[in-house]
C-alpha cells in the first residue's frame, strides 16, 4: 500500500571505505522496499549518534542484512506498508528506531519500531528521541531497576545518552550524578537537570559519590568507558548495586575484584542495542509507549539539542560529534514535511 508517488531513486549519505568524517558523501540510491513487517518512512530528520560514527570508522559493522548506510534514528512520514502491517500506519508522522539506513530520504523500518510523533511535537527533536531513549530505558530502567528514589551515576553527562539519562531519571524521580570532562560541561548536565555533576579531569568521582550520597553511594552505574573505570564504578556502588555496560569508550578490558562483587552482591551486566531482534525493539517501543509515552505527548521530554546540519553535511555533523564539544544531540535535516 503506498501513499505518495515514491521516486525510483533517492539522496543518501554513505561511505565506501572506513575513515575519518570525510569518508562521508552523498550518493544517489535505490529507495528501499518494505518488507511484509516493515514500513517505508520519507525521512525528514535522522538523529547522529556516536554507534555511527564507529560505523564509519569500521569499528561498528553493521548486522547481517541491515542498510550499510549510518543512521539509527529519524522522524518522517510512512508513506508505504508492509503487507502484514496495520493500513492506518500510512501517513502517519512517526519516529523510528533503524536498524541502519537513517542518512537518506527514505528508510525501511520494521512497523514495531515505530512510535507516533504527537501534534505539535517538532519532527526535529522527535527524531533524536528513539535511539538513546530505548538505549537508556532498557539499560538503566530495565536491567539496573532504577526506581523512584534511588540515585545513580551516569558517565558522559553531556552526551546524548547523558542528557537522556538526566531527562527520564527527573521524571521517574531517580536522583542522577553525571561526570564531564570539563567544569562547564558539569554547569551544563546541572542546568538540564543532573541532581549533581562532576568533572572527572579535576575530581575524583568515587570520592565525590561517597561525599554526595554521605556513604549510602548509588543503586546503579550506567557505564560507557570501561577499562579501569569498572572497578572504580564498582566502589561507587552500593550492596545490591548494578553496573550495566553499554560501551568500552576507555577500553574493553577491566581488572575487578570478585571478592567484591561477591561480598556486596552486585550486578555486572551490559547490552548492545543495535543486533537485538525485531521482535525485542518492538517489545522495548510498547513499554516507552506505555511508560514514556505520555511524558512526549505532554511535551515534558524533549530531547536535548545541539545543532542541525542538513544530511549533506553529514560528515561535518560527525566531526562536531567527535571533536566531543556538543551537549546533547545532534541531528541531520532531510527533508521537509509538506
Ligand atoms: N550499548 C548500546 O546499545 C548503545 C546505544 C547507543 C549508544 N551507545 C554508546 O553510548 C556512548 C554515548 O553515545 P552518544 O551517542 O550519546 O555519544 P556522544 O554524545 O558522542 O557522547 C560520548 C561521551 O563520552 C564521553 N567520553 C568519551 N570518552 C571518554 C572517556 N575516555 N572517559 C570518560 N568519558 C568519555 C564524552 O564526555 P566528556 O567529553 O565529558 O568526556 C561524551 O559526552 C557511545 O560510546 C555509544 O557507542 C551504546
């Protein structure tokens, strides 16, 4: 079923060998066909995350039968179904977690993955939500069990899985501590919401998390350094405390003390978002639609921006991204909605 006439071919921005940002440049492709379980989106913004960039310089391939184009976020319009998927869908303004394939004018999403954008919601800042929303709900609400009046240490306070950290864990009632690397960053992460922020270049953070909860220390760690912050984020933990994982940014190998983990009963656990199944992101998009839903559609999430470039610009999006100055996200303009 199709809503508009759909060109044969359209505008995408990919890469033919791994590099730096500049490896990124426009091409002209093939607009992709749904399958039975999938919609077809007109894109009109596509969210940057750093899992992109580390596809682009090779660190990341993408799973068997994904796009090879970056891009794992976007907002758009479904102007195509699946066989097998609700008519109703078509014409709907939606995000939509990708499984890859978000840099480009169309992209083919499984109908599952998809979450209605309200009236009035900007397609811009919709199109940041799904990727660090699922990361973040799944990872720390999910796996750690943060619960109203727990708190937590967050790493990356000003990233965009930080700013989405400090935004759920305000409207859940979890106090969060975020590090930074700089005192400005901390000012940042405090004024969208952090209960408190250190600069992990001046401050030792396990001594500051002792000093900021008076010894009680937090219920859960969401990592994404690794190396030798595991053990350090183990001693910020408190008995029962979950440590969950979901990048190696300082390095894959950590030293731990099992006595510890033993003696203290905590948890290590950790995910990847990108290779779980269809059936798994679909099941992770109706619990956000029934619990975080709600805060979208009365406007009290909106994700934190950083800048908009439109989807030529990818590769300078990605050098924004990586030269680590942004607070929150960053997103690519496709197209427009009328
Ligand atoms: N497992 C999953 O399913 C999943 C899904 C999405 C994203 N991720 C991962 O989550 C991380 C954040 O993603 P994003 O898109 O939000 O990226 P981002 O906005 O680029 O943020 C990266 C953050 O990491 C911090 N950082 C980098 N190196 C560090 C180090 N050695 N020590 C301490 N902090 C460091 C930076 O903060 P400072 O400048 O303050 O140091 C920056 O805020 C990425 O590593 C990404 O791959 C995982």
């Amino acid at each position: 079923m199709t809503l508009e006439v759909i060109s044969k071919e359209m505008r995408a921005v990919g890469f033919d060998s791994p590099g730096g940002p500049d490896v990124l440049t426009e091409r002209m492709m093939d607009i992709p066909a749904p399958g039975e379980g999938d919609v077809l989106i007109r894109v009109l913004a596509a969210g940057v995350n750093r899992p992109d960039a580390l596809q682009r310089a090779g660190k990341y391939p993408p799973p068997p039968g994904a796009s090879p184009l970056p891009g794992l976020e976007v907002s758009g319009i479904v102007v195509q179904v699946g066989r097998k998927v609700a008519p109703d869908l078509m014409g709907q303004k939606v995000c939509a977690l990708a499984n890859g394939g978000g840099y480009a004018e169309y992209v083919v999403v499984p109908a599952g993955q998809c979450l209605p954008v309200p009236d009035g919601y900007d397609m811009v800042e919709a199109a940041a939500l799904p990727e660090t929303l699922f990361t973040v709900w799944t990872n720390l609400f999910e796996r750690a069990y943060a619960v109203e009046g727990d708190t937590v240490l967050v790493h990356g306070g000003t990233s965009g899985i930080g700013t989405m950290a400090i935004s759920l864990c305000r409207l859940f009632g979890v106090k969060i501590i975020v590090t930074c690397g700089s005192d400005d960053k901390c000012k940042a992460a405090r004024d969208w919401g952090a209960t408190h922020a250190i600069n992990y270049r001046t401050q030792d953070f396990v001594a500051e998390v002792r000093e900021l909860t008076e010894g009680r220390r937090c219920q859960a760690v969401l990592d994404m350094v690794g190396g030798d912050y595991v053990q350090r984020n183990l001693r910020c933990l408190a008995d029962d405390g979950r440590h969950v994982s979901i990048a190696v940014l300082g390095g894959s190998r950590a030293e731990i003390s099992i006595a510890e983990v033993m003696g203290r009963r905590l948890t290590l656990t950790g995910s990847t978002l990108r290779p779980r199944s269809a059936t798994f992101k679909a099941l992770v998009a109706d619990e956000i639609s029934a619990h975080v839903w709600p805060f979208v559609k009365s406007g009290q999430l909106r994700p934190a921006m950083d800048r908009i470039y439109p989807l030529e610009q990818a590769a300078a999006a990605h050098a924004r991204m990586e030269a680590g100055d942004h607070f929150g996200k960053i997103v690519l303009k496709v197209g427009e909605e009328g």
